[in-house]
C-alpha cells in the first residue's frame, strides 16, 4: 500500500481526535470547521497520490497501527464527552502501573501509542475499551472489587478486548469500504475540498460505529467470552489468581440493576460469563494474596 495514501488518512485522523468533544459528535463537518484547504493538504504530502483502488483489500489489516490509534483517540473523546475523568491521581496512576504490568503479559504488549488508563468519576458499573489502546474503568465498577486480583480482572479483560481488536471488527463493511476507497482514489496533486469532506465524513461513520457498539449496544456475547479468555491468560502469566474474574462476576451479578443503561445492558449476564468460563476448561487455581497487595489496593482505591 502506498504510504503516501497511508500518510494522507493519519492526518485526517489528527485532525479527528484533536477536535473538542462536541465537535466529535459533528464529524462530518470537520473539514469545513478545521478549515483545511486543498493546498494545505498538498503541502503535507508533496507529490500526487497515485491510482491504487485494485490494491485495496477491504479488511482491517488495511488499517495502520497508527490509524487505529488516532481513531481510538476519537472514541476516548466521545467517551470523556459522556462521562467525567476522575481527579484523582493517587488511583489513576495505581491504574496505570497495574494497567501496564498486564498489558505487557498480553499477546499485545506494544502498541503504537503505547496503552493509556484512566478511571471515571462516575458510579455506573462500565469499562470501555477503545482501538489503539485506550482504557477506562468507572468508579463504580472499581467498587465491586475487593481485591487488587479482581480489579486486575476487569483491567485485563479490557485488555483482552484490544488485543483481539474488537473495537475495530465493530465497523459496518460498507462503512470500512468507503473509507478505504476513498483514501485509494488518485487525487489531482492533492485531495480537493470534496473529497476532504468525503474522508472525513467516512471515518466519522468508522468512529461512529465503534462508539455505539461499544457505549451503547455492546459486543456479541462471543467477544465478550473471548475477552473473557484472554483475561484468564493474561492473569495466569502475571501471577494474578484467574479466579478473581469470576469472584468479581458474582459480586457484579449483585450489583447491576437487570435492564439498565450500563453493564446491564452492554455485557452478557455475569452468570452467564461465569458459566462460560467453568465450561472452558481453563484452570482457575491461584495462591492466597500477598499482604502487601492487599495493602496496596486497600491504599490506593480504599477511600472510592
């Protein structure tokens, strides 16, 4: 793939995540807002971009590691539009260290923007996992853990989420072909006003429709037991007892409220999940908790 072509949609996608949060709701006229001009674009990227359409292979390997970051990046906006950070850096930077101790266990520990954790100042039950590497856990969901291994269990399924791409397999085909197409086409020097409002609406829609998969509808329940799996590996690897994953489940079946708008209506039922992962097969035992993990999560999320 020519990566003049590639060098073209990144900064699209910049433009995309560098908008304000309200201006990410209203993606598809970006290009007027940002005032990019034809000879702007043809600046950036010197020479014209050459006929390449028969080479495009509709998929998501079509999709660059840095492409995938920016477009998580917008996401992350859209979700930092819905709910508020938490201000506290005492637990987000436990967070982050815990966050990244198990994503580097993960079959994905190197991403191109690197993983990014943060907690949400609100009290509904919910985690969200964006492309590219972006993690949130809300205030709420960290309550119903009890311990450092099961809050580890919810970051490492997040993970798992990510490294299993998810998010990206969330984007309709048609929309994914129309965004690729158009990154394809030759342009005359540079991309002209039309076809800028063309790209920028087509990844709008890419955006789009991991935000509602995410946020709104959730994943199938097999990406959800897939998650699931991959969190169980990821626990084993870093001496995390796998067991907390379903501790956690029973203490969240308590917790959520059946049909309401967050874990309740995004996840299969916990009991379901927990069913599942006795059905795997895999191996849930684990060793008693080191006191000092006790003491440590007790002193960083203890007063949530």
């Amino acid at each position: 793939m020519n990566k003049l072509i590639w060098r073209a949609g990144i900064i699209f996608l910049i433009l995309l995540s560098l908008i304000s949060c309200a201006a990410v709701e209203t993606l598809t006229t970006v290009a007027t807002e940002v005032g990019v001009q034809t000879g702007t674009i043809s600046r950036l990227h010197g020479d014209s971009i050459r006929k390449s359409t028969a080479a495009v292979s509709k998929s998501l390997e079509d999709f660059t590691p840095e492409q995938e970051y920016y477009i998580g990046r917008s996401v992350g906006a859209i979700v930092l539009g819905k709910y508020q950070a938490l201000a506290d850096t005492k637990v987000n930077s436990y967070l982050n260290v815990l966050g990244q101790t198990l994503a580097q266990a993960s079959d994905m520990p190197e991403l191109y923007g690197g993983y990014h954790f943060l907690v949400l100042n609100s009290d509904d039950i919910n985690a969200f996992a964006t492309p590219g590497g972006h993690i949130f856990i809300t205030r709420g969901l960290i309550r119903c853990c009890r311990t450092e291994d099961a809050l580890a269990a919810v970051v490492a399924h997040e993970i798992g989420h990510i490294q299993l791409r998810h998010g990206m397999r969330a984007i309709e085909k048609g929309r994914m072909t129309e965004a690729l197409t158009i990154l394809a086409q030759e342009g005359a020097k540079s991309f002209g006003s039309q076809e800028v409002a063309q790209l920028t609406q087509a990844f709008g829609g890419v955006i789009s429709d991991i935000t509602n998969t995410m946020i709104n509808n959730g994943y199938s329940r097999s990406y959800e037991y897939q998650a699931d799996a991959a969190a169980v590996s990821i626990l084993q690897r870093t001496g995390y007892n796998p067991g907390a994953l379903t501790e956690m489940l029973g203490v969240m079946a308590k917790q959520i409220k059946p049909g309401g708008t967050d874990f309740a209506k995004t996840h299969p039922s916990p009991q379901n999940r927990i069913a599942e992962l006795k059905e795997s097969g895999k191996s849930f035992a684990g060793g008693e908790t080191p006191t000092v993990r006790t003491e440590r999560f007790t002193k960083a999320v203890g007063h949530l």
